[in-house]
C-alpha cells in the first residue's frame, strides 16, 4: 500500500519503532555553527588551496607550519563556534530515548570538532581524530597545546608546530589526513554499532569520503532502514528511505524533538 503520510511523519514513525540508531554525521551538522564544511573555497592565507591539499601526511612534511598553522586556525574558529539546534536535538533526543529505556542512540561523527560533545551529547565515536588531541608526530605520544589559548588573525598565519616534551619530534593535529588509516577503536566501535542497529540517520554529509561513508551502507545491508537530512544531493539519495531536505537545525528539532 502507498505511504501517504508526509515524510516528515513517516521519518518520525520510522525512529519510534527503532530500537538502535546511528547518527551519522558530516561537516554539514556544524555548518550552521559557523563551522565551514570540507568543499568550501578556503579564505585568507589559505586561499591558493583546497583543504584536500592540506589535509595529507605529505603537506605537514613539505611545510610543517603552513599546516599546523591551518590547524590552529580551524581549532580558534571552533572554539569560537557554539552547538547549534541541530547538535541539541541529537542532545535531548538520546537523554529522552535513555530515559525512557527506549533504546540506545550513538552518534558516529566525521567531523573534528567538539559541538556534540559541548551540546551535551553522548561522546561521539570520532572516526576522523579531533582537533583538540594533538600527538607527537614521531614517537606518537600525546602533545598538548599551550595553556594561554593563542589569538589567530582572521585570514591565519604559519605557525612553527610545538615539540613533544618526551623526544622533541614536532606535534601534528590528531585527525586522519587523506591517505591514512582511521583509529581502530573508532573503527570497530562505529562498525559494531552499524551492524545492531535498526535505523541510520545521516546529516550532512556527502558521502563521498571512504572508509567512513561505506558504514551506512553496512547498515543497509545488515537489515537496517537509511534517513537522510541533507539539504543537497548525496551519494546516499538512492539508498534513504527518507530524504528530507533541509539543515540540520531546522529539520533535527522537528524531526527528534517534534519541535516545529
Ligand atoms: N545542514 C545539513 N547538511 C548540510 C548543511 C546544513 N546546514 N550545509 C551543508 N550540508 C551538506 C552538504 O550538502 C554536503 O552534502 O553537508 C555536506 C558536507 O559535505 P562535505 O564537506 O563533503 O563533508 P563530509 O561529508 O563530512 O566530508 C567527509 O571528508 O574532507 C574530509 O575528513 C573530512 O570529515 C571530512 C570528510
């Protein structure tokens, strides 16, 4: 029989029947935050580059201090960057479900930021590193910023990387560059939550980068049904049951919260 309810409706039947959800989100969850996503044009010192050209094990070696730079920069944007109604709604919806005992919600991030966290959030399984966890780039212990948080300039700045205080090596930004493998705990923890779960809720993604976008498809094929917030065209339309179009601060509220 044909679905007449709108899809909005049906979207929300569809997560109370759910016992386990994933929410799986891309740059586009922290876009409305002030957060740029991954294929906006760079600014500033950054503009003769795309972030794909930054982001890679062979731009930190080539020049140290224009990626460190970049880095900082991103990190003092995200710092100034505040949660916004989107990250709440995933907030209150998993204290609900918890509440409730109505099943468990994780949420599987690509991004590098901290905004489900400081939403009030359960932690994020982060499959693409943080911002905020820096390493020694040669024995890999971890590295901390220092205590005085700096003031970049608007349009960024090279900056020399911190050394390791265990062996001196030059710390690098804790996230997966282009090329590298993503962290095994996140891995087998995002994995693992794929295959038990009922529903996946995507937002704001492309879909394009792999490993991590092949996770909701092992959903799909584990049994799972596909939702999809996303004001744009993904890899995923043709696999979401439901596509509603439109941000995420808009559309997660009236989505999980029934806040219209
Ligand atoms: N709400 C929801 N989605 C949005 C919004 C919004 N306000 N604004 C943009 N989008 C969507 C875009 O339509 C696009 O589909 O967010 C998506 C952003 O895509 P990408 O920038 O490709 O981000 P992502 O899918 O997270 O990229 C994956 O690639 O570059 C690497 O490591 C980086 O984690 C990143 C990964």
């Amino acid at each position: 029989m044909m679905d007449t309810r709108p899809p909005l409706a049906a979207a929300r039947d569809a997560i109370s029947a759910a016992r386990r959800i994933v929410i799986f989100t891309g740059a586009g969850m922290s876009a409305e935050s002030g957060v740029p996503t991954f294929r906006d044009a760079l600014t500033g010192l950054w503009a003769r580059f795309s972030a794909e050209a930054l982001a890679t094990p062979e731009a930190f070696a080539r020049d140290p201090e224009l990626v460190w730079g970049w880095y900082e920069w991103r990190r003092a944007r995200v710092r100034a960057a505040q949660p916004n109604a989107g990250h709440r709604a995933i907030a209150e919806f998993a204290a609900r479900r918890a509440a409730e005992g109505s099943g468990g919600v994780t949420v599987v991030t690509q991004n590098v930021d901290d905004l489900h966290e400081r939403a009030g959030g359960p932690a994020a399984v982060h499959l693409h590193g943080s911002l905020f966890a820096p390493r020694c780039g040669a024995c890999g212990a971890p590295g901390a910023f220092a205590t005085v948080e700096p003031v970049e300039p608007e349009g960024g700045r090279r900056l020399a990387p911190p050394r390791c205080e265990q062996c001196g090596g030059a710390l690098r930004p804790g996230v997966v560059w282009f090329g590298e493998g993503l962290p095994e705990a996140a891995w087998s923890a995002a994995s693992q939550a794929m295959d038990s779960c009922d529903l996946v809720l995507c937002v704001g993604t492309s879909a394009l980068v792999y490993p991590a976008a092949a996770l909701p498809e092992q959903a799909l094929r584990a049994g799972a049904t596909l939702l999809q917030v996303n004001p744009g065209h993904t890899a995923f339309d043709a696999l979401a049951r439901f596509n509603l179009k439109g941000s995420a601060a808009t559309v997660l509220p009236a989505l999980l919260c029934g806040n219209h």
